[in-house]
C-alpha cells in the first residue's frame, strides 16, 4: 500500500474538533459509569487473549495501588485469598496487553504514513494533547503516587493515554490500516470509559477519573487554594504552575515560612514555595544583603541572609535560561556572583565563561 | 534551535567543549535508547539519543558534590529537556567532545548536587 501523503481538506478542517474531543476523554472528571467500563475492561482482556477478569473499581488510583498491596503481601484478606491473588498479580499483564498498542502500532503508522504527515498530526494531535496530558497530569500523578506509595507501575492511564491514542485513531481515520485493530480499539473504548487501570491474570484494578482538575492558563496543573488534582476518595495532588508541592503549603499556609522556603532541598520546588511566598516576604523575612550583583540577572545577585537556628548563609539569586528565579546556597567565602556561579560548576573563576547560550 | 562554540547551559548542566579527553572516565549505558546527561528525580530528565554520542562520567578529582559527565558527540544532535512546562529549550551539539557539569550547591552539612 502507498504511504498517505497529506489530509484532504475536510480531514484537516476535523483535526482540531478531533483533537478538542480527545482532549475532553483526557481532562474528563465525569465519575465512571462502572458497567461501561467493566465491558470495556472484559473486551480489552479477551483482545488480548486473556481470560475474563474479575474487576475491582476504586475511587482513586492510590486506593488501587493499596488494595494491590494488600492482596499481594496478603494483609486484610484471608489467607488462602490473599495467597490465591498473591500468585495471580505476579503476572502483570501490562507487557503482555500492551504490546500491540505501544511498538507494534507505532510501526504500523510509520510504515503507513509519510514521514511529514506522521509528524504533522503529532505535532497537532500527539504534542497538544502531550502538554495537557502526558507532561502535566499523567507526570504529577506519576510523581505523587511514586512519593506516597510503594509503587505499581501501569501502562495504561484511560482517558490520559488521550496522545497517543488519538494520533493512532486520526491515522486510521484517514486510511491507515491497524494491524490487530479489535486490541487498539478494545482499549479506545478502555480510554473512554475508565480512570487508570492495573491488570493482572484473571484480576484488574480500575481506577474512577478524578473529581477535579485545575490549571493554569498555560495549562499547567496548578491551585492557589486546594488541590490541583482531586479524586473522590479525597487523595490529591497539590501543584504550582506545574510543579508538585506539599500539601501543607496550600492547606496550611503558616507552615510555610521563608526558612523552609530558601532550605528546601529540591531546588523546583525551593522556587515555587519562594514564589507562593514571595520573594519580597522572602528577603525581608531573613534581613537579606546585597553582596553583590551581576549587571547580567543569570549570572545573579549573591545575598547573604539570617536564618533562624542556622545563622548567616550566602544564596545566589539567579534567573534561568526559562526566565525562572532561583535561589541556591553557596558557601560563606563567596564574595561575587560570578564567582558563586564558577564555584557551582566545580571551576575557577578564571576558567569560568559565561554560557553562549542559557535555556 | 539554539547552538554554541564552547560554552553553554541547560538548567543545571553546564557545558564545556574539551579539547583532550581526562583519565578516569567510565562509560554509561543508555536507557530506552537515550543517555541520561542530567537526572532528575521527578524524571524531568536532560537527554541525548545514544545513537549520536557516547556518555561517560568521570570518576576521579571530581569536586565534592559533583557529577561531571562527558559527551563524545559523533554527529549534530540535540540535548533535550523531558518536561511538558517550563522546558529548557533543546541546544545543538555539533560532533566533538564536550564536559557536562552539574551544578551542586551548599549546605552547612557539606556540598550537594543540585536536585530537581
């Protein structure tokens, strides 16, 4: 078969209503309809040719991963349930399910598709819904549930694999022929139905869509006053502009203080409580002095601060190549900015240059 | 895309073309087809697809809370940043050899990579 060579103008003029369709499968906060999802579930098995599952809907994918927990060490079950699941979660069936719609599909439209038009429709369909999806929600959730529980790992994410799925489903649209398409479109109307799922031989744990999810108007997950994300069984993740946070820095707001906010280890999240704060607050707070300043605002502003119990500590104020500001410690013998930064890189001042370019 | 000569950033890693290649430096196997540069531990990732370069990290007279990597680039290939938001943008490395050093900071405990 020849490659398709580019979209007609009427395949063109859908790609963005289909997009915005995926979009909402992808931010939908709908509560599962349980019998649509669990047919769905029972057709995704059988394409697969594995055996009708028992399924288990939860509320939230953290009460999946606990359940999962607790059936594999045996806890809070009987015992020969507890050892009967035991044996059958050792099969995770991820690889096995998935096996068609990850390498194999990918190939199908690489040898289908001109390369051009390949990238085209990601670039409209697979890189918008990525940003939505993929690199916000699905990589905070990802990020939370790995901090706060003994990590399951899935493949398979519902109505949030809304990237994927739709540049596959636009190239069938337009001509593509999917090899083992009952799989592919089984797990569609997975993705349509369901919040994540973890499947296992003869079991799956399916997760209900989350209660809430707000952004910011670059469409990163954020919320000054609650939960970015927000499942009905009340596990949350909190975020600013993008980047996950304590819960307590939104729900208890005088627990933040500039203290924690300049010691903060991880250097992300050291900025984003500075920016809930502020930095006004921040600089105030801890009685901060200009060292020194660099007429250039990357190469930064070297202060010195009182923290409480601590004592006086030199940062370097800096602004990065993504027009962030950061704080970062240095040590008390620093006496210019310049010189902070050639120290930060292991280097002496005189083997130091200032990057050509800085993203 | 962005380009350089001799020096340049990406978030915490500053880069540096080197003309002679040190002693001590240990080869790193890609992951999934690319080279980990910079890791992140929320997987915000600075990568480089293995095919075009060989990554390597030195292992002797790295200063405390160090890391410092090297790049031997076999062909034009971009160091890319795995994060959806607030992504440091791609830079083009042209072939050559390159040193990696990744940023550390201090504590009144001693000095610490950088984390994010």
């Amino acid at each position: 078969m020849q490659k398709i060579e580019k979209l007609t103008k009427e395949q063109e003029e859908y790609l963005p209503v289909f997009r915005d369709e995926w979009l909402k499968v992808g931010l939908s906060t709908e509560a599962v309809d349980r019998d649509a999802s669990t047919a769905a579930i029972k057709r995704l098995y059988a394409a697969g040719g594995c055996a009708e599952p028992d399924v288990l809907h939860f509320e939230s994918p953290a009460q999946c991963i606990l359940a999962i927990n607790m059936l594999r060490n045996g806890e809070g079950s009987r015992a020969n349930l507890g050892a009967n699941l035991g044996a059958n979660l050792g099969a995770n069936l991820g690889a096995n399910l998935r096996d068609n719609l990850g390498a194999n599909l990918r190939d199908n439209l690489r040898d289908n598709l001109r390369d051009n038009l390949g990238a085209n429709l990601w670039d409209n369909l697979g890189a918008n819904l990525w940003d939505n999806l993929e690199a916000n929600l699905k990589a905070n959730l990802w990020d939370n549930l790995g901090d706060n529980l003994k990590y399951e790992s899935t493949y398979f994410w519902g109505g949030m694999d809304a990237n994927w799925l739709a540049w596959a489903e636009f190239a069938e649209k337009i001509g593509v022929q999917i090899e083992k398409h009952e799989h592919f479109h089984a797990y569609i109307d997975y993705a349509k139905t369901s919040g994540m799922g973890y499947f296992y031989e003869g079991i799956a744990f399916v997760s209900d869509r989350p209660e809430t999810i707000k952004k910011d108007d670059e469409t990163r997950l954020h919320c000054e006053n609650g939960p970015a994300i927000r499942y009905r069984d009340g596990y949350s993740v909190y975020c600013w502009h993008g980047q996950n946070i304590p819960a307590d820095w939104i729900e208890n707001k005088s627990s933040l203080t500039a203290q924690t906010a300049i010691t903060w280890e991880n250097v992300e999240q050291r900025r984003a409580a500075s920016e809930i704060l502020g930095w006004d607050v921040i600089l105030n707070e801890l009685n901060a002095r200009t060292i020194n300043k660099d007429v250039d605002p990357e190469v930064g502003e070297l202060l010195e601060v009182d923290i409480p119990d601590i004592g006086t500590e030199r940062f370097l104020r800096v602004r990065c190549g993504t027009n962030r500001q950061f704080a970062i410690p240095v040590p008390p013998e620093m006496n210019t900015a310049l010189q902070s930064q050639a120290w930060m890189v292991g280097l002496t001042p005189s083997d130091f240059q200032k990057p050509e370019v800085r993203t | 895309m962005k380009t350089f000569k001799d020096f340049a950033a990406q978030g915490e890693a500053f880069i540096r073309r080197i003309d002679a290649r040190p002693d001590g430096l240990a080869e790193i196997a890609p992951t999934n087809g690319k080279h980990i540069v910079a890791h992140s531990e929320t997987g915000h990732h600075h990568v480089m697809d293995a095919g075009s370069a060989t990554l390597l990290e030195r292992t002797t007279d790295v200063p405390e809370g160090m890391n410092i990597l090297h790049l031997i680039v076999k062909e034009p290939t971009a160091l890319e940043h795995l994060r959806g938001h607030d992504t440091h943008e791609p830079i083009m490395f042209a072939p050559g050899e390159y040193e990696v050093r990744l940023q550390r900071e201090y504590t009144p405990e001693g000095y610490r990579r950088v984390a994010d």
